[in-house]
C-alpha cells in the first residue's frame, strides 16, 4: 500500500485527538484492586473474555449508500474493513481512526464499530471501553455490543458498572453476570482477609457466604482460608473443615486432604476421641488410621515429656500403632515414669521379645526393679545382655547395690554381703556400700574390719557419724582398751557432736563428772559437774529397850560438791545430831551393876539418855579407769568420847569393787557417842567399826550373779574387841518394764561375830552382834530407766531369818576390880548372858527418789523399814539439792543420794 498522505496524517491525528477527548469523558474510572497472587481467580470470572464475546458478533452492515459513497472518507472506512478481514487490526485501527471523523453519521458509526472491533482485536480494551459504552448508551446492537461491555466491566473489576449495565442484558445474561458479581465480590473479601484479620472479620465472611460453602462452590478458596486460620482462629477453620468434608464425598483424594487438616486443627481432647471412636467411611480405614497416627506423631513432637497431656498423647499413639516399636517403647516408658510398673512391664515384655533392645531390657529391669523384683531384674540382664554396656553394667551395679542395701535393712546380712560384694567389683570407689558390708559381716560376727575402717576414716574427717558408729561398734565387741584409747580421742575433739559422744560413753561407764566436762549439753548427766548445794533432813527410829537399844535420831546435813578437772568432785559436810535414847528404867543393870550396893557411889545423871552432838566429813570422788571415793571425818565431836577419825577409800571397776572403812556404830547411845557408868564414873563405848570387804558381778546378758565379802574389827573406848565376817549371795533376772527397770531373783545372807556385845554393862558395845545370822529369800527391785527425767527405787525383800546369840560374860574389860567373892556383887560380876536362837521373817522394804525441779533445784526423799536384825528400824529422811549452773541432768542419782544419806545412817 501506498504511503499515507500528510493530509491523511493529520485527518488521522485529528480523529485521535477527538476520540481521546470523548474517550475521556465517557470513560469511568476503577481502582479496584486485582486477587492477590495467593488466592487463585475464579474459572467462572475469566471464562469469556471480550474477544470470545468479538467472535460471535456480527459483522458491520457494507450496504453503501449513495450519501456515505459520496464521502471522502468511505474509501479509507473500506480500506479500514479490508485490513480488518485480512486480521491486520492495527493497520485496520489506522483507518477506522481517520475514517471516525466523517461527516457522514452512517460512515461514522461503521468507522466507529471498525475502531472497537480493532481494539478489542489488538486487546486494547481501555481504548475500546468508551465505544462499547457509547453504543449501549445509545442502545445499538445491545445484543452483541452489551454482553462484550459486561465482560470489559467484569474484567476490569468495575462491578458497580457491571449492576448498571445488567438491565440492558438477556435474562440468560443476567442471571449468569450475577452469579459471576457473586463470586467477584467473594474472591475480593477473600482477598481482602488476611492472617491478622479478627475472628469476627471471618466470622461475618464465613456468615455472608456460607450458602456458596453449603453449595460446594469455591471449596478450594475455602480450603485456602481454612488454612490460613489454622493457627489464630482454630475453632472458624474447625467449622469450615467440617463443611468442606460434606463436599465431593466421592473424592477420595479430596476427603483426605480435608481430614488431614481437620485433624491438625482439633483440640488436644477431640484428638484423643478420635482415637477411640470408629470412623465414618469416608476414606478407608487403612487411611483413617494413617492421618491419625501422622497427626498424634506431629503433636507429640510439639510436647516437651513435662507436658501434662504428653503421656495422653503417648498412650494414643500407642493405640494407635501397638506394633510400632517407637511407639511402644514410649508407651512403656510413659506408664514407667507415671509410677504403673504393671502396665510398663508388660509392653517392655513383649517388646523385649519381639525386638529385644538395649532400651527395652533397661526398661524391664528399671521396672522391675520399682516392683520389688530386683533378683528378677538381675536374672534378666544376665540371660539377656553382655558386661560390654556401661549402662546396663550401671543398672547391674545399681540392682546389687540395692538388693545388698534391702538384705541388710532385713537383717539377713550373708545376702547382703553377697551382693554388696558384687557392686563393689564394680564400684570399688563406693565407700558408704563399703561400709555397709563391714557393717553386715560385724553382724556375722567379724568385727575387726569395721572398727579398723571406721577409725581409719575417722582419722581422716573427724566426722560426727563416723564417731557414732564406731562407738556403736566399741560398745559391742569386747576390747575395753581400745574403746578407752578412742574415747580419750573423742573427748578432745573441736566437735562437740563428737564430744558428745565420749560424753555420752562416759557416762555409761557410771562417770557423769567426766561426761559433763567432757559435753556441756543436753542430756542426762548435764549439770552433773556443777557446784551443788545439798541439804538433808534425817530421822531413824530404831526399836529396843527404853534408855538402852531404842534409839531416834534427827540429823540435818549440810553439804557443799564442786568439781575439778578429770571427774573430781570435792564435798564438804557438816551435820548437827539430836539423839535420843528414852528414859533408863531403875531396875535396868548398865555400866558396872555389880557395884551397886555401894550406893553413895551412884550418880544416875551420867547416864545419857539423850545428846546433841556435831558431825563433819570431807570427801573427794574421782571418776575414771579405776573409781575412787576418799573420805575423812571424826566420830560426834561433842559426845562421852573424845571423837576419833574415820574415813573411808573405796575403788571399783565396771563390775568389781573393793573398800576400807572406819565409821561409828550407830545402833544405840553406848555405840555412837559413848556413855559414862553410873558407878564408877568411867566413859566407855563409842564403838569405831574398821572393815574391810570386796564385791563382784557377773553378768550373762539380762541374768546376773552378785557376790559380797567383808571382814569387821570393832573397838571403842574400854569396849571389848570384837571381829565379823559377813558374806551375801544374790542372783537375778533384770528387764524392761514400761520406763522401769525390774529385777527380780533370790538372795543369801550371812554373818557372824566373834563375841556377842549386845549389852549395855560395863565392856559392851550395845550393838547386835549375834553369833550366827543366815536370811534367804526372794527380792524385788523397781528402778526407774535413764531415759525418764525423774530418778524412783523400790524393793523388796523377805526370806526366812535364823538367827543365834552367843553366851556372853555380863561384864566385860574391866579390868582389876576390888570386889571380893563375899561381896553381894560378886556373883553379878562372874555372871554371864544366855544365848538364844530365833526363827523368823526378816523384812527389808524401802523406796527412794529424786525429782528435779526447775532452775538448779532438786528435791528427793528415801524412807525405809527393815526387821532383819532383833530390832525393827524405820527411816524417813528428805533432801534439797540446789546446783550452781545450767544442766538439770540426774547423774547418777542412786549414788548421790546413798552418800547423802550415808553420813547419818
């Protein structure tokens, strides 16, 4: 074709100013936005685009008339035409371009059909929009030119125009561009939510388009959104999940990808229903069941095992896939660590069966090592598992370890031993199982490689629980010597737990003195080496002759103990006496009788029948390998008789004993203080006892034997000397009652003297002094234990009394007396006594004890009754103690008291 001319040029740009100046106004703006990349456009919105609609047009009229043939511009409209049937649209659009501009309105609207034709042929839709718009404006061709329109609208997204245009369509059109409206503004809201949208902007969506969910339409917009809620808005993808399931039921594949979602968004309780219940058919149950395991898979994994439903979830899966051997083992493990021993032993069973592992064998023998079944679990590891494994070796030692640790606590010690031994094979380094086989093979009897361990160990940490084991150990075996050497060590410790426990020794071996001053703490002898303060009043009552062998004496002691270094303890006494002996009958015969004719020579006022008179002792008592207890002190300071000395050293073991004494006879008047004779004015009396004895026991467990011994020399002031020997035998059964001590058993007694001196004429003693005495019976003795925090005593005891007298001069040293055969005295001088004999019940009973009160005081009280001898004696007598410092700990209360009491008794 020939080039364009210029003329033709600008009609042409001409045409195109014009065009864009009613394009401009015709045109309406959109700025709508497209779909998102992430959400696929809808078939029904890109179905028919404008040139499917350009193809079923009609083609433009060619009649030509003969007003449009006279145009000089038909030939470039034609031109136009003939481009456009060879489909060169652009050289076509050229033409319909010029061609618009004529004056001619028929070859203008043919120019213009050409223009749109054109545009949509090249897919320049925006320039084809403002023609498409002016023909259905003017209603041209709205058959063809109106449904095109619809669809640049629809594609344009300018829906509001697209409503507008829907009146001007077929009802066919209409129905369809309504639907496809529809799902345009769908596909916008859909666009429009994101993952930030709140519920109730999805809700509302969900609520306006539910009809086209319930219609099965758009599943996979649907689909798409359910799952981008997954997350935040799980129960709205939980609803729509359960509406896409009711779509394409047939669609096997579509069914499973819905129900793997849905599965994903249940809640931890609806997963675990799931589990339990059948399913409806949907998908295969094979399918089911494999969704359901890759989702309980995928949700244990987000669990840590601390989780509270991580075993719920465990078990479930467990359910799910019982042949799984991941699964079980974790199902086993789960039920272990939840305490069910049962049910872990059974799935670690079967799996120990079916896969034996080193994970499951551990598992059996951990759980069955929880039930009890430690030699079961033992038996396992060794048919099943080499000694390679450190961790099976490990529960092997842990399993020998145990067993050998629960055989002792049994007390079944060559068991224990037996496994202990093994554990320490591979544990050697293991010192608290080492100790435990030292302590099972000293219950079997072997004994010295405990104590050597303990000592050794002791040396090297000093440790409190050492020190007490090993002292549970001395005090066991036999070797005092050693016990001796280690307490001394305990006893110089920095530690005061370990203090204690050489306090505590001491105190066992009778030495609270020492234990105090060893440990200043609580405990039964606390105090015990404190400075004391004791007071004692005391009263005897002795039966007999009225100013002869009766006697009542009231004491009141003072005393002052304090204590130095290594179990000393120092006291100082002094003890004023009142001493009554009744009024002397007239007919009684005392002193030198025989002179009694001579009356002028008799002075009845020397006779005394009562005295005050003052005591004093000094005393030291040391506790240590060997006891002592030294005394001094003097007869009444202020009686008939000058006083003398007397004292007393005592030493004894654990279980022996010796003493050497010298104190007053206290039987009667003549005895203690001395008297002065009536007739002749001569003192005599005050009868000193110098005696000398040992004790020994022996002791078979709670079975014990006591024997005694003690030799006698009796002088006073013109009294005859006098000897005894008194030997007792007792054995007995000892035992726990209640916070008593009791024994029980039989007793012998037996004495003698050499001359009886139990007169009250001039040369006599006036004390029992019978030739012969054996008493043999039953006692019965009640003592309070340590433990409690008062100290009682009571016994008993009775058997049958023989006693015999010998005969005995009526006067005694007297020395040269000028008396003469024809003299009324004589034959009272040469007189003598009779002896006698007697069978009878003698009675010992006696109760004492010592309550502590607060704040250093102490209150006690003993009382006594006793026939054993020819008279019947009681005493009562009741002692304060007040202590100088911390501790209320009784000591050894029974020796305390006995040395209280024995300064008067």
């Amino acid at each position: 074709m020939a080039q364009t001319p210029l003329s033709e040029k600008k009609v042409h740009n001409q045409a195109a100013v014009v065009y864009q100046k009613e394009q401009q106004s015709v045109l309406k703006s959109t700025n709508r936005t497209v779909v998102r990349e992430s959400v696929e456009q809808s078939p029904a919105r890109v179905s028919r685009t404008p040139q499917q609609f350009l193809r079923s047009l009609p083609s433009p009229s060619s009649e030509d008339t003969q007003e449009a043939a006279a145009d000089p511009l038909a030939a470039v409209l034609a031109y136009g035409w003939q481009e456009y049937g060879l489909e060169n649209y652009a050289q076509a659009k050229k033409f319909f371009l010029q061609a618009v501009i004529s004056k001619n309105v028929e070859n203008r609207r043919n120019a213009e059909y050409g223009l749109m034709y054109s545009y949509l042929k090249l897919g320049e839709t925006d320039s084809a929009l403002p023609l498409l718009q002016h023909f259905v404006a003017r209603g041209e061709q709205l058959e063809s030119t109106a449904p095109v329109l619809a669809a640049l609208l629809f594609d344009r997204g300018d829906i509001e125009a697209l409503q507008e245009l829907l009146p001007k369509l077929s009802p066919a059109d209409q129905k369809e561009w309504r639907e496809r409206i529809v799902f345009a503004q769908f596909q916008d809201a859909l666009v429009a939510l994101n993952e930030g949208s709140r519920q109730d902007e999805v809700r509302n969506f969900l609520q306006q388009y539910r009809p086209v969910l319930e219609e099965c339409r758009q599943q996979e917009q649907f689909f798409r959104l359910a799952t981008l809620f997954m997350k935040d808005s799980p129960y709205l993808a939980k609803n729509i999940f359960a509406d896409l399931r009711k779509c394409l039921p047939e669609d096997h594949h579509w069914q499973e990808r819905v129900l793997r979602e849905q599965l994903q968004v249940m809640s931890n309780n609806e997963l675990f229903t799931a589990v339990s219940i059948p399913f409806d058919g949907t998908v295969s149950e094979s399918t089911w069941k494999r969704l359901l395991k890759e989702t309980t898979w995928q949700r244990l994994e987000q669990l840590e095992p601390k989780d509270p439903v991580y075993d719920s979830f465990v078990q479930a899966l467990y359910e799910l896939d019982p042949n799984n051997p991941e699964a079980a083992s974790m199902a086993a493990w789960s039920c272990y660590q939840r305490g069910e021993y049962a049910c872990a032993g059974d799935i670690f069973s079967t799996l120990l069966r079916n896969n034996p592992t080193d994970d499951t064998l551990l598992g059996l023998a951990y759980t069955l090592q929880k039930k009890g079944e430690s030699a079961e679990a033992l038996y396992l590891l060794d048919q099943h598992s080499d000694r390679k494994s450190e961790l099976l070796n490990q529960l092997r030692y842990d399993l020998h370890a145990t067993l050998g640790g629960n055989f002792y606590l049994s007390k079944d010690y060559e068991k224990a031993v037996v496994h202990l031994e093994l554990a320490l094979i591979q544990r050697p380094e293991n010192v608290d199982l080492e100790q435990m086989l030292l302590w099972s093979r000293f219950h079997l009897g072997e004994s010295k490689p405990l104590v050597e361990f303990l000592w050794q160990q002791y040396e090297q940490d000093e440790a409190a629980d050492t020190a007490i084991s090993l002292s549970h150990v001395l005090g066991v075996i036999e070797d005092p010597e050693f016990t001796k050497e280690v307490m001394a060590r305990f006893a110089e410790s920095e530690k005061a737990e370990v203090r204690k426990v050489a306090g505590e020794y001491a105190f066992r071996q009778n030495h609270p003195v020492l234990a105090d001053q060893i440990y200043q703490g609580p405990g039964p002898y606390a105090g015990s080496a404190a400075p004391a303060l004791d007071s004692l009043f005391h009263f005897r009552s002795k039966g007999g002759d009225e100013g002869t062998s009766s006697l009542n004496a009231a004491t009141l002691v003072a005393r002052q103990t304090f204590s130095s270094h290594s179990g000393k303890t120092w006291s100082i006494a002094i003890f004023p006496l009142s001493i009554d002996s009744g009024s002397l009958a007239a007919d009684v015969q005392v002193g030198s009788a025989f002179r009694s004719p001579d009356q002028s020579q008799v002075r009845p006022e020397l006779w005394e029948e009562d005295a005050f008179a003052l005591g004093w002792r000094g005393g030291l008592q040391i506790e240590g390998e060997l006891d002592w207890d030294i005394g001094i002190g003097s007869t009444p300071l202020n009686g008939v008789i000058s006083p003398t000395l007397v004292g007393r050293l005592q030493g004894s073991g654990s279980d022996w004993g010796f003493a050497l004494e010298r104190d007053s006879v206290k039987e009667s008047m003549l005895s203690w203080l001395g008297q002065t004779d009536p007739y002749s004015g001569q003192a005599w009396g005050r009868v000193v006892e110098t005696k000398l004895g040992g004790h020994k026991t022996i002791s078979l467990n709670d079975w014990w034997l006591a024997v005694e011994g003690q030799y006698g020399w009796y002088n006073g002031e013109r009294v005859e000397q006098n000897t005894s020997l008194t030997v007792s035998l007792s054995g007995g059964y000892t035992e726990d009652w209640d916070d008593f001590e009791q024994s029980t058993g039989l007793f012998l007694f037996a004495r003698g003297f050499e001359r009886n001196s139990n007169f009250y004429t001039f040369g006599h003693g006036g004390y029992y002094s019978p030739e012969q005495q054996i008493i043999a019976g039953p006692f019965f003795r009640l003592v309070t234990s340590v433990a409690t925090n008062y100290w009682l005593e009571a016994s008993c005891s009775a058997g049958l009394n023989y006693r015999k007298t010998d005969d005995a001069p009526r006067y005694a040293r007297l020395g040269a007396v000028n008396v003469g055969a024809e003299d009324p005295g004589w034959d009272d001088l040469l007189g003598t006594y009779a002896g006698e004999s007697d069978t009878g019940l003698g009675l010992d009973a006696r109760v004492r004890g010592i309550l502590p009160l607060s704040n250093g005081w102490f209150i006690g009280g003993d009382a006594s009754i006793n026939n054993v001898a020819d008279f019947t004696q009681w005493q009562v007598a009741v002692a304060l103690r007040y202590r100088f410092g911390k501790g209320m700990g009784l000591g050894l209360p029974e020796r305390d008291l006995s040395m209280l009491t024995g300064l008067v008794q």
